[in-house]
C-alpha cells in the first residue's frame, strides 16, 4: 500500500487551498477567515459541520456505511503566529504582523483532503469526527473545546493528531509510543528596586544586578537540582529595563518558560524558580513579585494506539520509513489535552530539510507541499482501519 492515488491525484487543489489559508493567517481565536473557508469545504464535500465549539473550532461529521457505532477523532489546528512573514513568493501572508510559520495551514489542508475523500468512499463503518481546532499556538484552543463539550457531544473512543516536522525527511514518519512533546509552564517576574543616578549607585537601589543574579542562579535549577536522566528546561527569554545610559532605573521585568514531562519535575522547577528569584532579591534589598502561569502539560501518546498508527503508516510508507525510537520534543503542543481525555497518539510527519535554514517559528519558514499527500493518506487509512467494514 502507498500513497492513495485519488489523494494524490488532487494534489493540486490540495496545494492550492494550502496557499489559500497561508495567505490568510489568524491568530488565536480570530480564525473567522480560516474556520469559514474550512467549513465550506466540508459542506461541499457532504459533511455535516458544527461551531463555535473553542469560539472559532469547527467540527465535521461523516458517518461511514453499516451500522458501527464505534467513533474516532482527527485533529488539525488552524491558528497562525502573531509575526511578520519574509517570504517574497505569491503565498506569503497578506495580513501584516501574522503569518503561517508553523504549518497550521498544511495541517488543516491535510484533514481536508482526507475529509474529501473518506465522503466520497465511505470505506468504513463508524462515524469519523474531523476537529478543526483555534488557539494552539498558546491559546489552549484544545482545552477550550473539551470545555464547550467536544467528548460529550462528540463520542468518540480514540483522538489522534499530526504535526510536520521539519528535519525528518520526506517520506518517514514518526511516532512515539509514551511522552512526545513536553509540559511548558511560564513565569514573569518584576523586580523593584529605587532608581537614580547612574553616576551615584550608591544612593539608588540597582534592579539590573539583581536580575542578572536571579538569570544566573535559575541556570542551576536542572544541572544541580534535577536529576542527570530527567529532562528539563528553564530558559529566561525576557529582559527588560532601564531607558537612558545616565539613569539607574527603578525596576526590571524578566520572564521565561520552564519545560519538562514529569509531574514532579514540573513542580520542583515551579518551586526552585520561585525560592531562587525570592531569596536573590532580599539578597540584592528589591522587592519581587512572581507571576507563575501554568501551561500546556505534556502530550502523552498511548501504547495501543501508538502502535497502530505504526501499522497504518507503514501500510503507506513502509516499515523502514517509520521511526518508532524518536527522543521526545521540549516543545509543547496542546493536543496534550485532548489525549488526556481519549486515548490516542500524535505522529510527526517528515518535512524534509527546512529551506534555507527555516525551521518551524521562523519567519522565512513555509509548510512543504510535498507531503499534503501523504498526510492526507495517512488519515485516510487509519479511519479505513480503526473503524473496518
């Protein structure tokens, strides 16, 4: 088994409707564009549509032939990312500010055309949920929808998501079976101090030095507080303060994420981050107000399922192509949410090599056609063998 020949055969329109959706990226939940274009899709392919579930998701619903009554989900996201896009081709973003720079519009491009075709096959007994989800890019789009009663008024048994995944080449797939993406947390911290002269520092209290410690010290949270096997991040990404070279200024503001797959993990560096930042500041005689925002936790794939979207994917690439011993990402991914309520798994889908160097979230980045294709394929065939006439 290969590649569908009637997928492939619409490649085109496959590509055109990706570049449509590229040239229109909304960020998260103003996906009106996006989610209208999507819907009209589906309800020209025959496929009863549902929104306004996360306030922009829509939801697709095709019931196969027989009488199963058995049911499965297949997620997309649709959100851009609020950044300048600097490509030059006919694609590129119309939409100062926004732009396509993780794939989203290829992602939903793929559950399209798998949609198309499983409407005009019906080579299967069950019913197949085709989720189009807002808000992944922080947004907790995923979230929002299980809370607007995705499973309550949706019964599906299984969920399943796909990501494509630049550096893995054309051609493979992979899957892990277990923890895929990490847990992302992030924190926002305020220092004040008492701003002055910058010839008199003395006579001021300096928050600079004091941030510049507490960047320094959060650095060995993982290399001394976490243990050597378990993976872990904190990275400070914000640092802000001062405004003229003569001026000690009164305050500064750091912030930053904290990443990791284990429940403990994920609290000891909660806790480290806060006692660290606390003591560096009385130390340094500021004050410090801490802003701890949990977020996405880590995306869990299941052991049953991940070795059956094995099997369907090898049925299509073969069993070469398929890389079942991938480490685990720390980036985060808020299909995390919905494999907490549904037992599922989340494949990478091989990009090939990023062009020019531009890998996801940057802003010469652009999804591959080439695997619309495949992507498709696979949805197709694992609806055709989760739910079996």
């Amino acid at each position: 088994m290969a590649v569908i020949n009637s997928i492939a055969d619409r490649e085109q329109d496959m590509k055109a409707w990706r570049h449509l959706l590229h040239q229109h990226p909304e960020t998260s939940y103003e996906e009106v564009w996006t989610s209208n274009f999507i819907a009209a899709k589906l309800q020209s392919f025959g496929i009863e549509i549902h929104r306004g579930m996360g306030k922009t998701g829509v939801v697709g619903v095709l019931r196969g032939t027989g009488n199963g009554t058995s049911a499965i989900g297949l997620r997309a996201d649709m959100d851009a990312l609020p950044m300048q896009e600097m490509n030059e081709f006919a694609h590129a973003s119309k939409t100062p500010g926004r732009m396509h720079a993780c794939g989203h519009d290829g992602h939903s491009t793929m559950l399209l055309g798998a949609a198309q075709y499983l409407a005009e096959t019906r080579n299967f007994d069950g019913t197949v949920y085709f989720i189009f989800q807002p808000a992944e890019e922080g947004g907790k789009g995923g979230e929002a929808m299980i809370k607007d009663g995705l499973f309550d008024q949706f019964d599906m048994k299984t969920v399943w998501g796909m990501h494509n995944w630049p550096g893995m080449d054309v051609g493979k797939i992979g899957v892990h079976s277990g923890a895929c993406m990490a847990a992302a947390d992030m924190f926002e911290m305020r220092i004040t101090g008492s701003g002055g002269h910058a010839a008199i520092p003395d006579l001021a209290i300096d928050p600079i030095p004091c941030g510049a410690a507490i960047v320094q010290s959060l650095q060995s949270i993982v290399s001394r507080r976490v243990a050597a096997l378990e993976p872990a991040v904190v990275s400070v990404t914000i640092f802000e303060s001062g405004s003229a070279f003569n001026v000690i200024p009164g305050s500064a503001r750091l912030g930053g994420t904290a990443r990791s797959f284990s429940p403990d993990v994920r609290k000891l560096l909660e806790d480290s981050i806060h006692e660290i930042a606390i003591a560096t500041a009385k130390a340094y005689d500021c004050e410090i107000e801490i802003d701890w925002q949990p977020g996405y936790p880590p995306t869990v794939n299941h052991a049953e399922e991940s070795a059956r979207a094995v099997a369907v994917a090898a049925n299509i690439l073969g069993a070469d192509n398929i890389i079942t011993d991938l480490q685990p990402s720390m980036g985060a991914e808020d299909f995390a949410y919905m494999l907490a309520e549904r037992p599922g798994s989340y494949i990478w889908l091989g990009a090939g090599p990023a062009k020019n160097g531009a890998m996801l979230h940057n802003d010469r980045y652009d999804f591959n056609d080439d695997v619309l294709a495949t992507g498709a394929s696979y949805w197709a065939r694992l609806v055709e063998s989760e739910l079996p006439k």
